[in-house]
C-alpha cells in the first residue's frame, strides 16, 4: 500500500513539533481566553489547572513509549538508542492486530487519556501524572504479557 515511508528524521521532525506545542501549552498561563466582551476584554471561559499533567497526559504514549523502551534496553545491557521491535505498536502487530487497527487503538487510547486528565484536573497536577504514568504502566503490562502470549503460541505451532 505505502510507497513512502516516514524515516528518523520525519518521526524527529513531528516530536519537535509536539514538544513546541506543550511548551507553548505550558507557558499559557493556564488559562485560555476565547471571547471578547465590551466590558471584560478577555473572558476566560475554561481555566486549566494542572497543566503539565495535561500535557503529559496528551503525549502519554510517546513519552511512555520512550521511556519505557529505554528502560527496557538499558536493563537489558544495550544501548538505549539501539533499534528493536518492543515499542507499543510492535506488541500491538504481535498480539495479531494490523498496523490500521494498531493506529485505531493508540488514537482510542490517547483520547481515552486526554479525557482522563481533563476530567481528573482538579486532583492535582503530580497525584495526576503519577495516575497517568501508573495506568500506561498496568495497560503496557498487559499488553507485553498478551504478545508474549502471542508469540509463545506462534513458536508452538512451528
């Protein structure tokens, strides 16, 4: 199907546009204003309160994915920036779904998260990362377990 494939160097180029944007999202001041009134030059309509949860909530699954990638290649002796195939969406290929049901699943997922942190602003903003942080954790958990799963079955049938 795809005759043009995304490299480093457009997967760099889309994390340094996302970082920007939550750097700029972070330094709005918490508040956004979206209308003008005679009387009050700037309404503010929706006051955000935990911003960096917000935020970290928004590119959970980048972020995560990071992280827990490097973890896992460090703890493994390898060099963190060594390529292999333990991101999300490799265990989402290996639990038997194609890569536009992967896709479908991660937007789910991370709207299901955004959601989550927009609801859930109000309890603070480090209570939130740790909720947020400790869900992506038990959700991966899950889904290692389920390609491993996978893949032992795949093994046991060659």
């Amino acid at each position: 199907p795809a005759d043009i494939f995304m490299g480093d160097t457009g997967s760099m180029l889309i994390g340094l546009v996302c970082a920007i944007l939550a750097n700029k999202f972070l330094e709005s001041h918490n508040t956004y204003f979206t209308e003008f009134l005679p009387e009050k030059p700037f309404l503010a309509i929706y006051e955000m309160k935990s911003v960096p949860a917000i935020a970290f909530g928004v590119l959970i699954i980048p972020l995560f994915d990071t992280i827990r990638v490097f973890m896992t290649r460090i703890i493994r002796g390898q060099s963190p920036f060594a390529a292999d195939k333990r991101h999300i969406h490799h265990l989402l290929l290996d639990i038997g779904l194609t890569h536009i049901r992967a896709t479908g699943i991660l937007v789910l997922v991370n709207i299901f998260f955004i959601i989550l942190v927009l609801s859930l602003q109000s309890i603070g903003t480090l209570p939130l990362i740790l909720l947020v942080f400790g869900l992506a954790f038990v959700l991966s958990t899950i889904l290692f377990l389920e390609a491993k799963k996978q893949r032992k079955k795949r093994k046991d049938k060659l």
